[in-house]
C-alpha cells in the first residue's frame, strides 16, 4: 500500500470511499485504514449495499463514520426495484431488502431513512462527489476504454467545474481533460489536483475489479490524491456468501481475484 510521505496536517485529510457493497470486513479494514493516518473526514460516494453478506451492519457504520454519503445505484435498487442488474445482482439485491425489512422495527426504520434521504451529487467549492458521473450521478459508468469515445467524455467534462470523484466502475484511476486514463501503479499511486480538470475514480472498498483483491480508496490531503490499498480477509467474506443460499458463490469467489 502507498504511503504518504512528507509532514501533512491530518485536519486537512479526507479519505474517499465508495462501493462497500456489503463487504463488512474489507470495510472494517480500511477504517482501520483511515484511522491509523488521523483522517478524521469521510466521504462514502454510494453503493453501501449489494453483492455482499452485511448490508445492515455496512450501512450502520456509514451512517456513523461517514461525514457525506451519497446514494449508488444498488442502494436505489434495495429502496425501489433492481433495473438492469444481472440475475446475481438482482438476487443480492431482493436479499438484501429481506435483511433490512427483518430486526428490530426502529432499527429496519432508520436505515430505510437514512438509505431514502441520500443525495445523489455533493459539491465541495469546485469539487464534485457522484456514485457514476457527472452527467448522469447513478447509473453512468464511466470505463477506462471511454477515453476513445470523445464525445461522451467532453459532455462528462463539460459538467465538471474542476474535479470530479466517482466510484461505480470498481477501477481506480484518473481521467484526464485531454483524455489519458491514469492508472495508480503508473503514477506511483499520486495525483496531483491542479487547475485542469479531471475525473478520479476512487475504486471499490468491497468489490474490487482491476485484479488486485485489496480494498481500494482515495485520501485527498488537499492538493494530491493517494491511491491506497488495504489488505483484509476476503476468505471471511467468501466463506459468508457461499453459505448464503441467496448470495451467488462467485460473488465470494471473486474476491480472491480483485475482479
């Protein structure tokens, strides 16, 4: 894992997360994470649910640790109904609103409430904080192959004031104005935020998918974005879903190969 070097005032950090989906114990690791450097200030950009075996407990620590969350497209699927999920997803999803309909009535409640009251766009100044994009906050991935489809990038950067986070596609990394896709290990897990525009996906906590199995996210210190990666035991969590007869096993399984 990348770490930062040089004095750095901890009460500027803000470490970004997004697509937790469920995964309670890559979620515990990068708090861990986050707390080891005395980053105080968390971002979630959605996605707490889905796929994995612990919505409600993933759910109850970003409402307590998380200063901003935004709503991601599988926690709208939990709250209305799954459009265009795969049949795994889709199970996970129905599954996941089973769990968070069942418990104590007042805690079912609060997490439905604090699910249902969720944004889906935060701006801080001239940053912006979506789940997909900025053109469309829920749903739009945003792929490292885009940078050959101009079009749809110069309309996604036409709607960014400076720079832009978002999660969704699982893969870190960072678009760039004149369409480069940096990825972390090219760029010894650095990005310097200056006046040109630029997108930064902060990639998965709990579902990671660019090959490597660690819980991926993003500190801002506020100048520079590190790429960090965090080691957890996603045995622990394979092993939940596949005793899950309503968690398909290659959602464990997947896990092992970050993909």
């Amino acid at each position: 894992m990348c770490s930062r070097s040089g004095s750095v005032d901890e009460t500027t950090l803000k470490a970004i997360v997004s697509d937790i989906h469920g995964n309670l114990e890559a979620f515990q690791a990068v708090l861990a994470d986050i707390d080891r450097q005395g980053i105080k200030e968390i971002y979630c950009l959605g996605d707490i649910v889905g796929y994995g075996p612990n919505p409600a407990e993933c759910i109850d620590l970003v409402e307590e640790r998380c200063k901003v969350t935004l709503l991601g497209n599988h926690d709208q699927a939990a709250l209305f109904d799954p459009e265009g999920f795969n049949a795994g997803a889709e199970r996970a999803i129905f599954w996941t609103r089973k769990v968070l309909e069942s418990g104590p009535k007042a805690e079912s409640e609060r997490r439905w409430e604090f699910l249902g009251e969720l944004p889906r766009i935060h701006r801080d100044e001239n940053q912006m904080f979506v789940h997909g994009s900025a053109r469309n906050p829920l749903n739009e991935y945003v792929f490292p192959e885009d940078i050959y489809n101009q079009r749809k990038m110069e309309k996604i950067f036409g709607l960014v004031e400076r720079h832009c986070f978002q999660g969704h596609t699982h893969i870190p990394g960072v678009f760039t104005e004149d369409l480069d896709f940096l990825v972390p290990e090219e760029i010894d897990f650095t990005y310097a935020l200056t006046d040109r525009k630029a997108l930064i996906n902060v990639g998965s906590v709990g579902q990671p998918r660019n090959g490597d199995p660690r819980a991926s996210y993003v500190v801002v210190d506020p100048a520079i974005v590190h790429f960090k990666r965090v080691e957890y035991p996603f045995e622990i969590t394979r092993q939940k879903i596949h005793d899950n007869p309503d968690l398909d096993d290659f959602l464990g399984d997947r896990l092992s190969d970050g993909r």
